[in-house]
C-alpha cells in the first residue's frame, strides 16, 4: 500500500482525537493530504538580532543569549507576571510571562544559550519580549527546521485545542521522517528540463522547509505548475473525448433561410468579430463533433443576430433550435428582438414561459412533437418533461451561470443523439478564469461593438452634486431623451443610510413633477404583469424616467434611454455597474452613465469608480474584478466551490497557467492516450485524479 493513503491517525504525535479534528477542520483524512497542506505565510529566521540593534517596529525577530536571572512581580489584586532578565554580549531585557508562569519557572534554564522569537516592545530606553518562543541553541541547530518558518492554515478550534502552528510543524517533520521524504515524480523528465523544473521531493520538501527565499521560489513554481498542468490536462482531454465520443449532427449545408436572411434582411452589416465567431461556429456544426462553445460577447455586441443564425443554419439542415433564458424578460426580450429580426423569413418562433397560458402550451407541445415548430425560446419552462421535441439539433444558452449543470443536462436528453450547444454570456469572463473553469468549451469571443455605437461616457460624482446631475437629466429629456435611475435596496434598512427606492421615488417626483414629466417605477417585489407594463409604457415613451432596483441588469432594450444614474454605485460589484451601464448607449445618440456615491468609500470602491470612469471594455474590467474579488465570489455561489486550488492562485498565477495549458496541449497532441514510456508516470498519476470526485468532474 501506497504509505501516503495511510490515515492520519497512525502519524507519531497525531492519534484518534487529534486525528478527529484534523479532518473536521481542513479536511486531513490521510499521510497525503496532510503533505499538500502547503503554509500561507512564512516568517523569515534566517537573521539573528543582537540586543543593540532592536528597534520598535513590532515585526518579530529572534535573538541568541542567556538567561541571567528570573523574578516573579506582584501586579496587586492576585496578579503576577514572571520577568527574566535575557542577556547577550552588547546588551540586556526583559521577557514578560503572564500565563503558564509554574511550568515556564521550572523548564527555564540559567546561563545555557538560547535562541528566543517574538516581537519586541520597547519601554523607555528598554526592550522586553512577552511569551517568546524558546529553544535551547543545541536544539535549534539540529532540528529539521528551516530558517524560513511556516505558517499553515489553521482554525479558531485548533488553537483552542492545542493543535498551534508549531504542533503542526511538528507533524509534518514526523511525516517526513516517516515517508523518509521519498515522493514519486509525477511528471516527464524532458518537461522538467525544458521548464526548468525542480524534482517532486526538493519541491515539497523545500514548500514545508525552505532553506533560502530562492528554494522557496522555485518550489512554489513547480507545485503550482503541477497543479495547473493536471487540471488542464483533464479538461482538455475531457473536449478531446466529447469531440471523439460524441458524434454531433453535421449541419452540411448552408441553406436559403441563412442565405436569404445574410444577403436581403440584415438589419446592418456584420462587425469583424462576429463574422470571425460565425466562421469558428459553422466549422463546428458542419464537423461531425458536437459543438460545445462558449460565446462571449460585451453588453450590446450583437451576440443575438449570431444566435438567430445559428438557429437559421439548423432550419436549413431541417432541425428545431431553442434558446434558453434564465428570466422572464430576458426571454420576451429575446423572443421579441429575434420575431422581429426574422419578420421577412418563413419561420414558426413561439415563447414559452411559467406564464403562458395552457392553451397556448397545447398548441406548441403539438407543433414541436410534429417538427413545425422551428424556433422555442423560453425559461426553465423548456425544460419540463412534456416538452418533446421533433429533432433538436441547437440548443441555446444565455448567461449559462445562471443554470445548474443538472439543468442543462437535461436539454441534452431531448433527443437521442445530443444537440450542439452554444453557451452566450455578457458577463466578460476573466481569461484566466474561462480557461479554468471553461477550459473543456471552445471559446469564442465578440470583442468590437456594431457600428455607430458611440462610447458610453461614465462619471463619477458625490451626492453634494446631486443639484447639478438633477439640471443635466432635464436637459436630456428636454431634447427627447429618457433616463433609467437605479437603486441598490428596496426598502429603508435599519444598518444602512443608503437611499431607498421608495424614498427616491418620492423625491425624484418633487423634482421632476407631473405633468411636465412622468416617472416609471420598477421592483423586486411587484407582480409580473406590473413589472412588464411599467418597462412597456417606459418602452414605448409614455414615461421619461425609469426607477428601478437591479431587475433591469439583464435584458431591457430601450434604444432612446440615453442617461443611466446608479445610486449608492459603491453598493454595486463592477460587473454588476458594467451591467447596468450596457443598458443605454444602444441608440445612436451620446449616451452617459452617472456613479452617485457617498464621499465616504473604501479603497476597494474608490478602484471600481477609476475602473468604470476610466474604460469601456468588458474583459478589462472583469479582470480588475477578479484582482478585488476573488475566483470564488465571480462565480458564484454554484461554483465558488470550483477552484478549491491547494497552492495555485488564478489571480497571482496567470502566466503559470497559460504555460501549463500550453504544455498541455503539446504534450496531447502529441501523445493523447499518454501510453509513450517516458509518460507511464504521469498517466498513473492522472489515471488517480480522475477516480477522485472532484468538480472537474462536473464542469460544463
């Protein structure tokens, strides 16, 4: 048996209670996982401090010398605190104990050397230490410590239980000691060579006790390195299988319908980028592959007209599409944006929605199980059981992050050999994130907004401007104009001082009275169809003012809406405001977005003001994003579980991963079923975490 699958109990020093916490706590069920609990931090011992060169600046250092003599001093009330006078050749101090004072008296011993670690306070003209860290010199030189020291993730529940940064250090030591540091290399010779790798055993060795910053380094490197290339490994390997495994339905012609629509009823040309992303979607539905493709594309790039194509191509090889929203207005958006846009076509479109009334779901059930229903767009709703279809061969996702892998699965099983799948989202997804969590999608990415759409000019401003903000929207609605004013709460919160949407509402309608203009009120809490007629009569330039909480985010197209005023902005996540700000400029006119915050704001919100203020560009901002908020919070709750990475940082560590991806790639297109001699370790090794149940296994 494999000595690193031992569980952790039988380690010398851990046993059946500590080995109990160990589990609960970080997950330590065996000799292995132990190992890859790599230190968060780690303190620098590789000075010694003489006594003259002290200084107050709280950070800890360590000091050899004697102790000369010990006193106890009474604080009064019953209280004491144990002194000891510590000398070294250019000076004297003190260190304080204020707890464990009986046993510390006994095991002190007088005028033998010491080496001492802590930080120092100065009182007056001297020094003292309190509860240093002791250890006799003797010990210090011959233990297996390095002098950079780690420090390991732990828990308040560990601390209280005695398992403290050194018992754990302890514990490693005792698994090196065991497992006489023999760990097998995982990876081909020539890779580490070409790379300039360090073996396995230096690398952990040097992670757990590093003997200089450089070993430190270089061991991080390889770890992190082993780390990326293993998951890039299984999900490139992943798309080869799917594109090997499972055989798609060749769309082999290019039709009237998409011919007739490309040449006599496009509404404007196409830019660069979508042309380029058609190209890379045709070649997939004409392969004999299933399409697995992620399309990316900013607010307002054109990705719907892609999708009507794509749906156009199916119609022609006589195959049924659908597109699947994850809101009710994001689907009636669509579904009136792609009626419209195929008016001229001889094409059957029908919605269906939590809302559509039974007769109306009779009728299409009918006509999707005959095969005269081409085109279904909907919610959830299309993913009940009695929606069958003819022959599905395209099936459409829009902002797929919203959808559970269990939910999309079931899309699959309409039909006995799976559809194409093309995934849309408007939220730009960091690089280094989408090769990650996406790296089994091919990706596709519309990076150029259509023609004549001007740049949305975004300021900031503080709410002792409001007057002047106030004089600019009636400017705008004196020419025509109409103007959203978004709120981040619904109602008055007793912790919060943010204005409200009623309160807003309320005062907005003092400012801009009836009948000179005519406010629109949108939220959360209202019924749909209240909802729907508000954005209607919005829509159709009944109201000049829209207040509104988030639900416009996604999905409400209103090409004269020129203003966006986000209150309370440093409420809002980047990628939410960006959101928020592509829901105007989607006319020809100058369009403006307004950030109105409080003068009080974090660094944090101080960076997400510069970053909208400063660019337009989706994928910039979704990077800047990520620096502040981490993989976990981007995606969401679903995934944030996802990248549970043990060393690797995908914010830190984009160039490790790029190269890990690309020697990924190599090395399967080189030797794919990894069955040449020089890779039997590595497929062993990959073969292991496959049997694992990680997300990997999940994704996409």
């Amino acid at each position: 048996m494999n000595l690193l699958e031992t569980p952790i109990e039988y380690l010398k020093g851990v046993g059946p209670q500590r080995g109990d916490l160990l589990r609960k706590e970080l997950g330590i069920h065996k000799y292995a996982d132990l190992l890859n609990l790599f230190p968060n931090r780690y303190i620098d011992r590789t000075r010694y401090y003489k006594i003259n060169e002290l200084q107050n600046s709280n950070s800890e250092v360590q000091i050899v010398g004697k102790i000369i003599n010990i006193k106890t001093v009474e604080q009064g009330k019953g209280r004491s605190r144990l002194v000891a006078t510590f000398v070294d050749e250019t000076g004297q101090m003190e260190l304080v104990w204020f707890q464990g004072q009986k046993w510390i008296r006994e095991s002190i011993k007088i005028n033998v050397p010491y080496v001492i670690f802590g930080k120092v306070a100065q009182f007056g003209a001297s020094y003292n230490m309190a509860h240093p860290e002791m250890e006799l010199l003797e010990e210090h030189k011959a233990s297996l410590r390095s002098a950079m020291q780690p420090v390991y993730p732990s828990t308040e529940k560990l601390a209280n239980k005695g398992i403290s940064n050194k018992v754990i250090n302890k514990m490693m030591q005792q698994l090196f000691v065991e497992t006489q540091a023999l760990f097998s290399e995982n990876l081909p010779n020539y890779l580490l060579e070409e790379i300039k790798l360090i073996p396995k055993n230096a690398a952990l060795f040097n992670i757990h006790f590093p003997k200089s910053q450089d070993l430190l380094a270089k061991a991080q490197f390889r770890l992190k390195f082993e780390e990326l290339f293993f998951i890039q490994l299984q999900l490139i390997t992943k798309n080869l299988i799917r594109k090997h495994k499972i055989k798609g339905m060749p769309f082999e012609k290019v039709g009237e319908n998409f011919n007739n629509f490309y040449k006599n009823h496009l509404p404007f040309d196409l830019t660069n980028a979508q042309k380029r992303v058609l190209k890379e979607i045709r070649n997939d539905l004409g392969s004999n592959a299933q399409m697995n493709r992620l399309l990316q594309g900013d607010v307002g790039s054109g990705k719907t007209i892609v999708a009507l194509m794509c749906m156009l191509l199916a119609k022609d090889n006589g195959f049924q599409s659908c597109l699947m929203a994850p809101t009710e207005i994001l689907a009636n958006q669509h579904f009136n944006g792609i009626t419209e846009l195929a008016k001229e076509l001889n094409i059957n479109i029908k919605i269906l929605t939590g809302s559509t009334k039974t007769s109306d779901r009779k009728i299409i059930h009918e006509e999707l199980e005959n095969g005269s229903l081409d085109i279904l767009i909907g919610t959830h709703a299309l993913l009940e059981d009695k929606v069958q279809f003819h022959n599905l061969g395209l099936a459409i996702i829009d902002e797929q992050h919203r959808f559970g892998v269990e939910q999309r699965s079931k899309l699959w099983k309409k039909n006995d050999v799976p559809p194409h799948v093309l995934v849309m989202t408007a939220t730009p997804i960091p690089r280094t994130l989408a090769m990650s969590l996406y790296g089994d999608l091919d990706i596709s990415v519309i990076d150029e907004l259509p023609p004549g759409r001007k740049p949305i000019q975004t300021v900031h401003r503080y709410d002792s401007n409001r007057l002047k903000v106030w004089k600019f929207l009636k400017d705008e609605i004196a020419k025509g104009r109409q103007v959203y004013i978004v709120y981040p709460l619904i109602q008055e919160s007793e912790k919060m001082d943010y204005k409200d949407l009623m309160d807003g509402y309320e005062s907005i309608s003092r400012d801009f009275p009836l009948p000179q203009y005519s406010i629109s009120i949108v939220h959360g809490k209202m019924k749909p169809a209240d909802k729907d007629e508000e954005m209607r009569r919005f829509s159709e330039g009944k109201t000049n003012i829209m207040v509104a909480t988030t639900v416009i985010e996604v999905g409400v197209n209103v090409p004269n809406a020129s203003v966006m005023v986000i209150e309370s902005a440093e409420r809002f996540g980047l990628s939410q405001l960006h959101q928020l700000r592509g829901r105007v400029g989607r006319g020809a006119e100058q369009s403006y977005c307004i950030l109105m915050t409080s003068h009080k704001l974090s660094n944090d919100s101080k960076i997400r003001m510069e970053t909208m203020v400063r660019t337009n560009d989706g994928f910039e901002i979704s990077e800047v994003d990520l620096k502040l908020r981490g993989p976990g919070d981007i995606m969401g709750k679903q995934q944030s579980g996802v990248l549970n990475l043990q060393i690797a940082d995908l914010v830190k560590d984009k160039e490790i991963l790029q190269l890990a991806r690309h020697h990924a790639i190599k090395l399967l297109k080189d030797d794919a079923p990894m069955e040449k001699p020089e890779h039997a370790k590595l497929r062993e090794a990959f073969i292991e975490l496959g049997k694992k149940k990680t997300i990997w296994n999940y994704i996409s």
